[in-house]
C-alpha cells in the first residue's frame, strides 16, 4: 500500500470513529440541521421541524420532561399524567412502601385523585427556554490558555447572564457547555414540585428479569410507572398542597395502538446525562482499568453482601431496594462496558484514528494542534494509578459503608448558634430519611468487608491514615473493629446526634474520638489528596481535549459533528430493526408474551410472577392490545442512540406518535458510549400497548387510559 493510500485509509477510519453515521447521534433538539432534517424525512418522519420545537408555540418537546433527578418522562394528558419507567419511579416507590404497604412487591393503582400518593422530595422538570449564548461567553475567554482559569471566567460570565432571571425554588437555570467547551446554551426549566403517585406495576413485572436480564435482549419487562404533576389554582409551579390541581401542560403527546413493522420510523426525546464519543485512546484505557474495573469489584463484593440480607428480610429489602438497584446498574453496565471495548477493539480503532489526525496536525498550517495527543497521552497516563485508587477509595467508603456518609454528613454541619428550629429542619431533610432507609447490622457487615477490600487494592501510601492505628489494635480484624466502632459510635441513634448539635463542645470530642468520625475524615482527606494528584497529573488534558474536538471541526469541515450527552435535551432518529449479537445468530426485532411463559419461575425473585399475571397471560386475554397474530407485544429494538438519563424517554412513530418508553442498551454494545456501533447498538423499549395492557387488565383502572389521546 502506498503511503498516500494509507493516509487515506486511515482518515477514513477516522471519520467512522467520529462522524455521525447515518442514524446515531443526539442531537441538540433546536439546532437540528438540514443533514439530519432530510435523513429523518427519508426515514419516515412526516411533521416538519416546528413539531418538534418551537421557541415560542406548544411542541412535541414541550411534552418531554425531565423526571426526578436523572431519568426523562413524557405528559399523556390535558390533566399533568406522566409516564415514564418502572425503574425512573423505583425510587419513589421504595419511599412510599412499608411492610404493611408494600407498593414495590405488590404495585400501586389509584382509582381516584383522592388516592394518588405525592412523593415528597420528587420533582418534574420542563423545557421553558434554550438559547445559544456563546457569542456572549467565547470571544471574552478566547486569549486564555490555561483550561482551568478559561473555565473559571467562562462560570464567572455565565453567573452575570442568569441573574437577569433572578432565584426561584420553581425554576432551575444553567449555562452548559457543548461541544468540549467551545459552544454554550443557556437553559431554562420550570419545575414542578408537586408530584403524586398514579399507578405502578408490581416489580415482579416492572423489573421482570432482575439482574440476569438487566442490559439484556430478547426482553420482557413492563418498565413503567405513572404519575401526576400537580399545579396551583394558576396552574404555575407549586410545593406540595392538598388543593392544588392537575397541571395543565402546554403540549399532550398522542399515543399510538397501531403498532410498529420492521424498519418503521424510530424516535426518542430526552436528555442522556453523559457520553465519551471523542475519548482518546489512552482515556479509553483508563476508563476500563481505573474507573469500570475497581467498581466491577469493591460493588460486586457490596451487592453480595446486600442482596443477602434483603432476601432474608422484608423490611431490609424496602430500603435497600432502590440503593442496590442504583448500584448494580452501573455495576453491570461496567462490566458489559469492559467487554464491549475488548470485543469491538475500540482502543485499537481510536489508535488508527490517532495516527491519521496527527499527520493531520503535522501538517503545514495546523501547528496549533501539534502537542494535543502528546498532551492527552501525558495526562491519562500520568493520572492512571491515582484515578484507580481514587474509584476504589470512593466506592469503599462515600459510596460503600453507609455510616461513612452519615458521619461525613454530622461533620459538615456547623453547630455553632443553632436554634431549635434549626436543628428540627436538619433533623427532617437530612437525619430521618437516612435512618428510614438504613439498616445498622447490615452497615457494619458491610464497613468490615469494605475495610478488606480497601487494604487488599490500595498501596499503604493511599489508604485513609487511620489505617495503621486500625491494624495495630485490631491486628487486620476488620469485623471486630466494625463491631466496635457501631458499639460506641454517637451516630446510631437521633437522641445522641441532637446533643452533639446541640453542644459544640461535644461535636469537637466527636470528630476528635469517634471512630465513624475518624475514618469518614481520614477517607476524605485521602480521597481530595488523590483529586489533587489527578489534577496535577493530567494538567492540560482539558484544553487537549477541547482543542481535539476543535481540530477535527476543522479536518472535515463539510462534515456533521454532535455534542456529547450532558444531560439536556436531545433527539436521536432512527429505525425499528433487529440484530445479529454473534456469528449465526439473529435477533427479532420484538419479543411477546410467550416470553413471559418461558421464563416464569416461582421459585426466582427475577423470574417470578403473581398468578393473577400469569392467569391473564395464560388465557390471552389481551383485548385490543394485541397484535394482529393475537400476540401480546411487550419489548421492542430500534437503532435510537440513547443513554443512562433517557431512561422513560418517549419512542415516537413517523407521526410524533408514542409507541413506546426507552429503558435500556443491549448488551452487545455496551461500549457505546464511547463509539457508537450502528449494526449492533440497539435501543430496548417498552411497547406502549403492553403499559395499557397492565393499566387496563391488570390494573382495572379505566381512568387513566380514558384520559390519553390513543389514535389506531
């Protein structure tokens, strides 16, 4: 091969590392281009780009919110119903239930508006505004070289602009960077803190296939839930009151009962937290070795732990459910992660696409992008060790032993000159929603086996300081020292934690001899050493990877370049289709109820159904849910590039239609948030006539589908 052909060769890997194929990437949903516009039109979307968004008029997008703190929603009704996942309300659920009423094992369905349950705490967000303000940030940083102090001006100049809209608890306003810091937008919500609790299905179903079945297809999961948002008597935002009425949205989104075929018209709205697609190779590494790996083991070691105890005890499953449900998802999405980088040898590809940009670079003209991948190798490399013992300090303790955060919680309070009613408000937003979800015995089980695994990971240099004093009276015998320590700790019940804030004196002997204090301290002073040793490693990094990012705008200037996910607004389009996972292998574009026969085990807490479930599957008593061959459909595929935070994120047909709720990625591609894989990355949906299924049939609450706009 010639060296002409090779450089050819390798750009042309380059752009299918980077530019966007034909149906991925997610797109800022008021900066649609024309590229994007006409590849949706050929695909089968009919309405024109207005539909979608409107600055001024209601739109499609003023349909889709941001549900709780990190999951997307879609509003059904003229009366504020929101559906989004099972998983996206597990949370809320978990709150709700008690032994006595346990919503999680058994689901929730209210016939009335009286019965609806508000969430305290739980908030629902809408698009209000979104406006491009780079020209106002850009030009006034552009001479800075240094990233961090660019950085700083750049927050600095946002904080002047988002004073004009002043401060308000029913608002919530940002100045986000796009594009690795080279464009800005400013955006704007409305948040709605009245939110109640509709209708659930039991989790036996709504989380059908557990952990085994997790980031897995064929899929079989009613992955919803369904709430309301509630309103003053001006329908304007509003804190929880028992007058207050159903919100009155700008926009209702239609339900389709038509179904879907293969290569039909696929679409999500929502708002994916966080992507990688322009990682460098050497972050690509790190990522697998000092980030996914030391959390593939110190949650694995903790969820066994868990899931142990919540298996032998009711009240310990209500409230560890959510917490370990959070936990293992990104446990199991690190691990197929790890995978998919070494079966799709997506290290190898960025290499090859690194050699061609630097012949680029080398090039006469582009010296200003000389030194960007030496940078970007010195940074991750120099960081590599230090980020893998920060992710195992982190996950052993701040996410790991749960009295860890509780000490670290009392530490930061100031307690000087506290009133009563200062110390009752901690009291209720901090102290007892720890305590209502927090099981002592199984904490210390879980501190000692965090301390083994702790010791075992980290060089002596990087263990929290307490360490050798520990080893020496304990002489390694971390279950010992964890019985101790929850023995004599002040921090076990409300009485002693409101003397400590109450007298400073005893707050002082507190953090100076409590042993939960000690180690949450020691642990935190370790943890901001080894950030500050991250910093200095990789010094540079940020400005080689925003200039990276810069540079390949200007290597392929006729080509179409998408902002990774920061958890804004964003559209993917795309097409209903199946897969090949492996040789000889295909997989159906959707699964149906025999599914659920096929995997039903009564002796499984992932596979078990309640036989009022089983009996409707049983005689197939799906009414006008089912499709044409009389199957109940359940789970669909399409090629929508999505991520975690699209979760409850509406799947639209080629009319703006809701056919289904986006909950999850296939194993295959678990890479896929540092390169899109378009033959086998698949979006998996719940189908929308499987969620009016169970609100209809199994729920029997005619209510809420009288209130949708179902079109055939």
């Amino acid at each position: 091969m010639t060296s002409k052909n090779f450089v050819r060769v390798l750009i042309l890997l380059l752009i299918q590392t980077f530019y966007a194929h034909a149906d991925e990437g997610m797109w800022i949903i008021n900066e649609l281009n024309a590229q994007s516009l006409a590849r949706m039109k050929e695909l089968g979307f009919k309405p024109d780009n207005s539909f979608l968004y409107d600055k001024t008029n209601p739109c499609l997008a003023g349909a889709v919110v941001i549900f709780g703190g990190g999951c997307t929603g879609i509003t059904v009704s003229e009366q504020g119903l929101i559906f989004t996942n099972h998983h996206c309300g597990y949370g809320s659920l978990q709150k709700l239930s008690s032994v006595e009423n346990d919503y999680l094992k058994n689901g929730f369905v209210s016939q009335s508006g009286e019965q609806e349950l508000p969430v305290e705490g739980l908030s629902v967000r809408y698009l209000r505004e979104i406006e491009d303000v780079t020209d106002s940030i850009v030009p006034l940083i552009s001479d800075i070289e240094d990233e961090y102090h660019r950085v700083v001006a750049a927050d600095s100049i946002s904080t002047e602009i988002m004073k004009k809209y002043g401060k308000s608890q029913f608002q919530h306003i940002d100045i986000v960077p796009f594009y690795n810091n080279n464009k800005y937008y400013l955006v704007v919500y409305d948040v709605f803190r009245d939110v109640r609790l509709v209708f659930a299905p039991p989790a036996t179903i709504g989380k059908f296939g557990g952990d085994t079945d997790n980031w897995m297809w064929p899929r079989h999961t009613c992955d919803f839930s369904v709430f309301r948002v509630y309103a003053d008597s001006d329908n304007k935002p509003a804190e929880y009151a028992a007058d207050n009425k159903p919100y009155s949205p700008r926009y209702v989104a239609e339900i389709s009962s038509s179904g879907y075929n293969e290569g039909d018209y696929a679409m999500t709205i929502g708002f994916p937290g966080s992507t990688d697609r322009y990682l460098s190779s050497w972050g690509v590494k790190q990522r697998v070795e000092s980030i996914n790996t030391p959390r593939i083991e110190v949650r694995g070691v903790k969820q066994k732990i868990w899931m142990e105890a919540m298996q032998a005890d009711d009240a310990v499953r209500i409230k560890y459910a959510s917490k370990y449900a959070s936990s293992s998802n990104y446990w199991k999405n690190s691990i197929g992660m790890n995978r998919g980088i070494a079966n799709l040898n997506v290290i190898e590809r960025k290499k090859i696409s690194e050699e061609a940009f630097a012949k680029w670079a080398a090039a006469e003209g582009n010296e200003k992008y000389a030194n960007v991948l030496s940078d970007l190798q010195k940074g991750f490399e120099a960081s590599d060790k230090y980020r893998k013992y920060l992710t195992t300090l982190t996950e052993a303790f701040a996410n790991g032993a749960e009295i860890i955060r509780l000490a670290r919680m009392i530490g930061q309070i100031d307690n000087r000159d506290l009133s009563t009613v200062d110390i009752e408000d901690i009291l209720n937003e901090r102290i007892r929603p720890f305590f209502k979800d927090y099981d002592a015995a199984l904490d210390q089980k879980t501190l000692a086996a965090m301390m083994k695994t702790a010791k075992q990971n980290l060089p002596a240099e990087y263990l929290p300081d307490v360490f050798p004093a520990i080893d020496k009276k304990y002489k390694g015998d971390y279950d010992r020292y964890a019985a101790d320590m929850f023995a004599t700790t002040k921090l076990l019940n409300e009485e002693s934690i409101v003397e400590l804030l109450k007298n400073e004196k005893k707050m002082k002997k507190f953090e100076k001899k409590d042993a939960a204090s000690l180690l949450a301290f020691s642990s935190l002073m370790t943890t901001m050493s080894l950030a500050q040793d991250i910093n200095e490693a990789s010094y540079g990094t940020d400005n080689a990877e925003r200039l990276y990012f810069e540079a390949l705008a200007k290597m392929y200037p006729d080509s179409v370049f998408y902002s990774d996910a920061n958890f804004t607004m964003r559209l993917s389009y795309g097409s209903i289709k199946g897969y090949r996972p492996y040789d000889a292998a295909w997989y159906d574009y959707y699964t149906t109820h025999l599914g659920l026969l096929e995997k039903e085990d009564p002796d499984s807490y992932e596979f078990y159904l309640q036989p009022e479930i089983l009996d409707l599957v049983r005689r197939r008593d799906f009414g006008s849910y089912s499709n044409s061959k009389g199957e109940l459909q359940l789970c669909f595929l399409s090629n929508n590039d999505i991520t975690g935070g699209n979760s409850g994120s509406p799947v639209f047909d080629g009319n703006g239609r809701v056919i289904g709720l986006a909950f999850d990625g296939n194993w295959e591609a678990m890479s896929g948030d540092i390169v899109f894989e378009p033959e086998l990355q698949r979006t998996i949906s719940v189908d929308i006539r499987y969620v009016l299924w169970m609100i209809d049939k199994w729920g029997k609450c005619p209510r809420i589908i009288e209130e949708l706009k179902i079109s055939q």
